[in-house]
C-alpha cells in the first residue's frame, strides 16, 4: 500500500483508571457535556480546575450537584490544554505496583462500569504513541529504537481497534489467522489451562497498564528524540499477508523468541517465529535448540549463551527501563527460592485450591524459548495442571515471576505426617533458575536497546524480531 497523505489519523479510546471516586483537575478550558434524569436533558457547559465524580447508590456519576449517565470533558483549544487524573494505579498486581497522579492531553470521558467510574481518554494515535514510547522506556533511548517501538506499538494498537477495518479496508485489523494443534496430555490429568487477552476491554480500545500497553499521557517529559521518532515512522505499521501485524514485546526475551501460540489463543504467525536473540557478521541468527525439549530447555536455562538481550550495561539499560523498571536488576537469568511452607501458602493464596504440601512442580510443555506453558503441580491433597504462562508466573508469586521459562531444584527433606497417599516426606525448599522478563513474544525491548546501541538501524531491528513482516504506511 503506497503513502496516502489524505487519510485521517484514527483516534484511539483508552481506559486510564477506575474507582469508585475520580478526582481531576482540568487545566485550561473543556466543554463539559453530558445526559442526567434518565437521557431527557443534555447540558453543555465550560468548566475549568478541580472536579471529584463519584459513583452513587442508583449507579450513576454525582458531578456538580446532579446525577449523570454520562459525562465528557472536551478540550476547547487540544493543545492548550491538559488535565490530571490523580492517583492512577500503575503496574497493576505487578511488583513495582504504585500510585501516581497523570497529566493527559485530548478529551476525558467517565462511564459507568461494575459500579464504578472508568476514566476513558480519547486522544489522537500518534499523541498517544508518543506517551506510549515514553512510558515503556526511558525517553533517552536510542533513536533507532524509538523508531522501532513506534511502529510496533502502532501496529499493535491498530491491529486491535476494532474500527480500523472501516478506514482502511484495504487491510484486515483481524486477520483470518491459522490455528494451530497444540500437544494433549493423558486424560487422567485434570487441567486448567487459561490466558488472557486484550478482548476483555469492550468500551474502550486499549486500557493504559502493561496488560496492553503502558501509557501515563504526558506525565513523563517526552524528549526531542521521541517526537523525532514518532514523526519519522508517522502511519507506518508492520503488516503480513495483508492484515496489521499483532506486533508484540517484553522487557527480555532471554536469548530466544517465543511464538504466540504458547502465550495466547493456539494461532501461529508467520512473523512470530522461534529465532535466537543474535545476528552473526553476516546478519544471521545462529541455529536456535530445539527448547521445548526438557534436556536442551535446562541447558540454555541454567547457562548464559551469548544474546542481544544478554547485557549489564547501565548506560543501555537505562535507555530502556524507567526508574521503577531499574529496581529489577536480574532479568536475563534469575533466581527465586521457597520453603516449602512458602510456596504451600502462596500456591493456595494464588490459585485458590489447596494442594496440601507440594511435592514437584514438573513441566509439561514447554514453548520455543524454553517458557513452560503446562506445569503440573503435585501435592499430597491433589494434582492439577495449570497454564499458560502468565496464569504460570501468577500463581508463582506475590505478583508475577519475570517468565515461566525455569528449571526447579529441591532441597532437603521434612517429615510430614502421611496422608491417604503415604507420603511421609516433602522437600524442605524448592529454587527456580529462570531465563528472561515478560512472555518472550515479539520485539525484546532489551535485546532491541543493545542492536540500536550497536548501530542497527530501525529497519533491521523490526525484521531481526518479526521475520518476513513489511512496513507499510496507512496516512
């Protein structure tokens, strides 16, 4: 598809926060709008400074002494004016969870959900990109790495807008994507095997956490080369046998790719390949071991093959983690330890099933980078196994493991007393040696921040993380 200049840029709804009490102040001049007494009236006003919208009794929003069905602020002058969200929850359940007040530009609807109020931002595309870039990373990185998380952030984000198709129908924001056979496991194994999506926003886009993409507005200065960066690559995406690429990344990939299927739904896309995280002198990336295999799996885990996303160089680091992000100091391997009343009590708090005292946590299944997504969890009570990946670390930890990608030692025994299995014996502590940060899939953010640091150009870093994929340009 050629440059058409005459297409409009697409706004994009973003669900920023939501509780039961929303305090904001409004800097500059919005048009308030909304509907209260069952939609009869609608009233228009300019309202400017401090507001508080609560959720009431009846399950609608108090603001300005009525009751609303629905609520908007709209800028009057969108680059003169801005407003703050105040203590927006950011890293939800994640280990550097932590309130923030935000400052955003655009216009802010409230909607009522679950009896609460849900703050949503309508904001053009490449105004949110630009936060995006700024929140997901330092905004010092590298401009060839901007470049490269530009496009992959709008291509994702595109590929999810469900009115996309309407603008370009030339292209396919939901592509008719292969699914694939995934492996089975004996009948006898009771499993809970689950994932989880960006579907589950339906009045809204894109919700502005890690679940989907970090944006936090303007709130961290975006810098020269950012602005650079967005404009540079403005409209263009990735795209694959015509349709928007599902354009992922992580902090770490831990040396090798995984491919979607073991994350997500069973689909395979052709440019979400296993691949190691290297390019020899000639632009090719060695020959990747076969990972999904237990005995290859622990070699590559429990050593520290040479990789992109291999580094301890500050200086780079920096570029791409946000001061919170710099609190995790070992991602490319790492280390995590139990007693075995630990893991017991956090297992049962996690998942919500006692499985009595553990006995193994024994992999099942095992993705192209090593990542378990079937782990079996033996106890003196019961057995079950669980995944994907991300239900795997969930249930590992207080918030999250960095992957699933581990290997597991035990040590020691206790004597416990035996149960209808005749167990008399548990292992007294349990260590997980684990390779990598996030779910694998796509751009490794790390790896990528080492290749621009290296002087790859943005162009090389995209097909190096999405093979076979082309940058096209909508508007």
């Amino acid at each position: 598809m050629n440059h058409n200049p005459n297409m409009e840029e697409p706004r994009v709804s973003v669900g920023i926060m939501s509780s039961s009490t929303i305090k904001l102040e409004l800097n500059g001049l919005y048009l308030s709008r909304g509907t209260y007494m069952s939609g009869v009236i609608t009233r228009e006003m300019v309202t400017k400074g401090a507001q508080e919208v609560s959720i009431t009794s009846n399950g609608r929003m108090a603001w300005d002494g009525k009751e609303w069905e629905t609520l908007c602020f709209i800028p009057l002058k969108e680059h003169e004016a801005d407003f703050v969200l105040k203590e927006v929850t950011i890293g939800v359940d994640f280990h550097w969870q932590r309130k923030e007040d935000q400052r955003f530009k655009g216009a802010l609807e409230l909607i009522v959900e679950e009896e609460r109020v849900t703050a949503v931002n309508h904001v053009l595309v490449e105004d949110y990109l630009t936060s995006v870039i700024s929140s997901e990373m330092s905004a010092s990185a590298s401009e060839e790495l901007l470049k490269a998380h530009a496009v992959i952030s709008r291509s994702w984000l595109l590929a999810s807008m469900k009115s996309i198709e309407q603008k370009y129908p030339e292209l396919k924001a939901h592509p008719e994507r292969h699914r694939c056979t995934m492996p089975t496991t004996p009948d006898e194994d009771r499993e809970q095997i689950k994932w989880f999506e960006r579907d589950a926003h339906t009045r809204f886009d894109v919700c502005a956490d890690d679940h989907c993409q970090r944006y936090q507005g303007i709130t961290r200065a975006s810098r020269d080369t950012v602005r650079r960066a967005i404009e540079a690559t403005r409209g263009e995406v990735l795209t694959s046998e015509g349709s928007i690429c599902d354009a992922r990344f992580s902090k770490c990939c831990g040396g090798a790719f995984e491919e979607f299927a073991y994350c997500w739904d069973n689909i395979r896309y052709p440019y979400l390949r296993k691949r190691y995280d290297l390019l020899d002198a000639h632009g090719k990336a060695p020959a990747l071991p076969d990972l999904s295999q237990e005995e290859e799996a622990e070699q590559w885990i429990r050593t520290a093959p040479e990789a992109f996303c291999n580094t301890h160089n500050q200086s780079i680091l920096s570029q791409v983690l946000n001061s919170y992000d710099q609190e995790t100091t070992d991602f490319y391997r790492w280390h995590v330890s139990y007693t075995q009343e630990e893991l017991s009590n956090l297992i049962q708090k996690r998942s919500g099933v006692d499985y009595g005292y553990i006995i193994d946590l024994k992999p099942i299944a095992r993705g192209t980078s090593g990542r378990i997504w079937k782990l079996k969890i033996i106890g003196t009570k019961q057995s079950c196994i669980i995944g994907k990946e991300l239900e795997i670390r969930r249930t590992l930890s207080t918030s999250h493991l960095y992957s699933s990608a581990f290997v597991v030692d035990k040590e020691g025994t206790l004597e416990v007393e035996p149960n209808a299995t005749g167990i008399t014996h548990v292992p007294a502590r349990f260590m997980l040696t684990g390779a990598g940060w996030g779910h694998g899939v796509g751009l490794c953010q790390i790896g990528a921040a080492v290749m621009g640091a290296r002087g790859y150009d943005y162009r090389t870093i995209l097909s190096h993380y999405f093979e076979g994929a082309e940058l096209t340009h909508l508007y």
